[in-house]
C-alpha cells in the first residue's frame, strides 16, 4: 500500500471514529430527556386561588427564597432576570420570572412551575443550570409553593425581556448533559412536601429554612469538581455549611467553630446580624450583603430565631480553640512601638476605624480581634475587602451604609499581604500569614474599585 493510500485508509477510520462519537452523544442525549424521570405533573392546575391574602404570603415566601437577588438585575427591573451569576464555565444569566407571556412565565402552568423550582427542568422539558438552587428548592412545602406561584403571576408587575443567552462556550453549553447531573446529584422531589414538623418545632422551621427556603448550603457547603454540593443537609455530614466560595468571597463555615465559624457568635448576635446587617462586634459583607437587603431583613423575627437555632445547634467539623484577647499589640501601639511587621501601615490606613486595639466601633466599624473571618484558613475576603473596599447592607434595622474605602490602588501586594499577617496575628487571632503572591492572584480578578460605592477615590490619596 503507498502512502496515499495509507493516508486516505487512516481518514476514513477517523471519520469514522467521529460519526461513531457523534451517533453515541446522540444517543445520549434523546435517552437523557427520556430515561432520567423528572416527576410532577406538568397540567396541574395551581390548588388554590389567588386570593389577596395567598398573594401576601407568596410575597413573604419569595423573600425567604432571596427570588429577587438573583432575578433582578442592577437597575433592572424586579425579576425580569438579566444578572450575570459567574460559574467555572462562563457566566449564566437569571431567567425572567414575571408574568409576561412571551418572555417570562405567564403560560406556565402551576404544574410547570413547580417542575421548574423543585426539579429544575424548563416547560419546554430543558434542564436548568443548577445556578438555580433547586437541588435545595425540592423542600419547599406545597403551602409555600402554591403562594410563591401565586405571587408571581398577581402580585408581580409583567416585564417584556427576553432572556439573554448564558456566555458558556460551545459545547459546554449543551444542556442534555444536565439530565444526568440531576439524576446524581439532585434529589427527586416527592409528589407532595408537606410543611416542615418534628419534635421541636423551632428546629424544623429553621432546618426547613436554612435547608430549603434560604438555600443557605449554595454558597457555604464546598462543592465537588462536578460542581454539586457535597452535602445537602445536616444528615449529608459536617460537611454541609462547613464553608464554600462564590464569586472571590469566602463563605464562612456556619457550623459551631470556635475561631472560624459560629462558635462564639449568640443566637441573639446572630438574629440582629441577619436582620440588620450588623450587630455589636460584627458586620455583613460581600456576596452576603444582597442577601440581608432583599431576604433576611424581612424575615420575622421568630423565622430569625428558628434560623438561628439551628445554625447553632450544627457541631463543628473542625475543633479549634477559641481566640482569647490578648492585649500585648494594642499596649505596643498605645505606646508608639509600631516595630512589628505590619504595625505601621495599620495605623496609617486601618486604626483609625478599626481602633489600635482592634476591636472597632459597635454597629460603625467591626472588631478585627476574634472576627471568624479574620480567623478563617482562606483569606480571600480580607483580601479583597483590602483591595476594593466595601459597604454594609442598608436596612430598615440599619439604614446607614457605612463603607471601607479601596486600598488597591494605595498599598502593594507586599502592603497588603503585611498588613492583613499582622492583622490575623494580633490581639489573640489565630489566622495564617498572607503571601504577596495571593493579593497579587486575587487582584487581577477583581473589577476596578467603585469609587461611588464608597464615595473614596484612590486616585486622590
């Protein structure tokens, strides 16, 4: 045989072994939307109708869902979609959940609809990026469910949008492969969840809550490399809320450690952060910021405390021994000795909000000293807060935003990373030093510094 034709033989093998590729994803996919069963009835007509007062309770249940967060896009309107959620693949954008007809969810049934938030799948049979938590959705309780439904096609304004396609590239954009993700990783929703009971009705309510409803375990329970939680729940292990990440935010742990997660935070602490955004030692931030402004602000303050309750009553994954204040830094700087690594460029840029004692201002400026997030193993939320400044979330609890302004364009890698050791070393914390090489990763992830959030220019100092 020549070479020609040694050549033609081996393209017609690799054509062939291409058309054997593309005949098996074929196959995979029309079995996928077969094979992998969904449940619930899609002509199920809503089980109550829509009075003023079911109305009322679905708006409530939408914002213990946090619905508006994510489907309302900055400056948008409310739930017509069109916020970026970045994923490992590219950014997905929310779906348009108003009324409206032809762009939104005016002609699903309640029986598409409860498919959608409980199993994840689309009226037209298409599964939905798990960006919707419907992994946790599963749980809401008919009661809840129908009222949300409700809610949503009375009580919401329709807004003509259309959705905006996701920017994950070709073929990863392929959604048939979500049959199976749902099929290994989400629970089947039964065909009836009814409202949450058990020996102490303040935990279920909570578990119910934080498990479902809130969906707390999206952001704060790691997630594998197939990018499903690794535990849903309390009975998934101490895994579950023992901390994740999201957007170049650490989530903190919400189990019961001692230095990093809620171990020294009180119930009642932990109710006034939720609702106002900060409390005596601590203050809201980060991703976390939206969630408090458009969901826990609202909550009642017995959903607050049953939250609340069952957070702490979560074991630690980790032991840790408590931070005890120690006052040696703050005697030091008290007495102008600013010798130590760090301890200069904290009083020129941190001490005058957070205190030469590191224990801030009550509900202004919180304490570094103890502070679980300075604590934590990840600095990444420290270091990012450094570099892009902040703001609390304003509430009706709380209403002034008070803001940390941008330090990236005033400190250097070096700045930052010492500044943020001596933090995490001083007054009795416990936490690792930071590498230059980490503020230099996470600074060139990071958008510009919005100077009119904080109302600080860098380009000024």
């Amino acid at each position: 045989m020549n070479a020609t034709s040694r050549r033609r033989g081996s393209g017609w093998r690799t054509l062939g072994w291409l058309v054997l590729a593309l005949a098996v994803l074929l196959l995979l996919a029309v079995l996928g939307s077969r094979l992998v069963p969904v449940g619930g009835n899609p002509q199920a007509q809503a089980p109550l109708p829509a009075s003023p007062e079911l109305i009322e309770q679905g708006a409530y249940v939408a914002r213990l869902g946090d619905c508006a967060a994510c489907h309302t896009a900055p400056g948008g309107r409310p739930f017509a979609g069109g916020l970026a959620i970045a994923s490992p693949v590219g950014a997905i954008y929310s779906t348009n959940i108003t009324p409206d007809r032809d762009t939104g969810i005016g002609a699903y049934t309640y029986g598409e609809f409860e498919r959608a938030v409980r199993r994840g799948v689309d009226r037209h049979g298409r599964s939905l990026y798990p960006a919707m938590p419907y992994p946790a959705f599963s749980r809401i309780s008919d009661a809840d469910l129908a009222a949300l439904y409700a809610y949503l096609m009375h009580g919401v304004a329709p807004v003509a949008q259309p959705d905006r396609a996701s920017g994950i590239p070709w073929p990863l954009s392929m959604r048939w492969p979500l049959a199976y993700w749902r099929a290994l990783f989400a629970p089947r929703a039964p065909a009836s969840v009814p409202a949450p009971g058990g020996a102490d009705p303040v935990l279920a309510r909570g578990a119910y809550l934080v498990e479902g409803l809130g969906h707390c375990g999206a952001c704060h329970t790691p997630r594998a490399i197939t990018l499903q939680e690794k535990a849903l729940d309390a009975r998934g292990g101490p895994l579950y809320l023992s901390g994740g990440s999201i957007d170049n935010w650490v989530a903190p742990s919400l189990r019961g450690e001692a230095a990093s997660g809620l171990g020294g935070v009180g119930e009642d602490e932990l109710v006034e952060l939720l609702k106002t955004g900060r409390n005596g030692r601590s203050a809201i931030f980060g991703s976390m910021v939206d969630a408090v402004e458009h969901s826990t602000q609202y909550f009642t303050d017995a959903d607050l405390h049953a939250v609340a309750r069952y957070l702490k009553s979560l074991p630690p994954r980790r032991e840790e021994a408590a931070p005890a204040y120690d006052a040696a830094v703050a005697k030091a700087l008290h007495a102008g000795d600013a010798s130590a690594a760090g301890a200069r460029l904290y009083l020129d840029n941190c001490a005058a909000c957070h205190r030469s004692d590191g224990r801030g201002y009550a509900q202004v400026y919180p304490a570094l000293a103890g502070n679980p997030a300075v604590n934590g193993g990840n600095p990444a939320s420290l270091i990012r807060l450094v570099l892009g400044g902040g703001a609390m979330p304003g509430t009706e609890g709380g209403p002034t935003q008070f803001a940390m302004p941008p330090f990236g364009a005033r400190l250097s890698d070096q700045d930052v990373a010492q500044v943020l050791s001596f933090v995490r070393s001083s007054w009795g914390n416990r936490g690792d030093a930071v590498a230059a090489a980490q503020v230099h990763e996470l600074r060139g992830k990071l958008p510009e510094p919005r100077a009119a959030m904080t109302g600080y220019d860098p380009r000024a100092h």
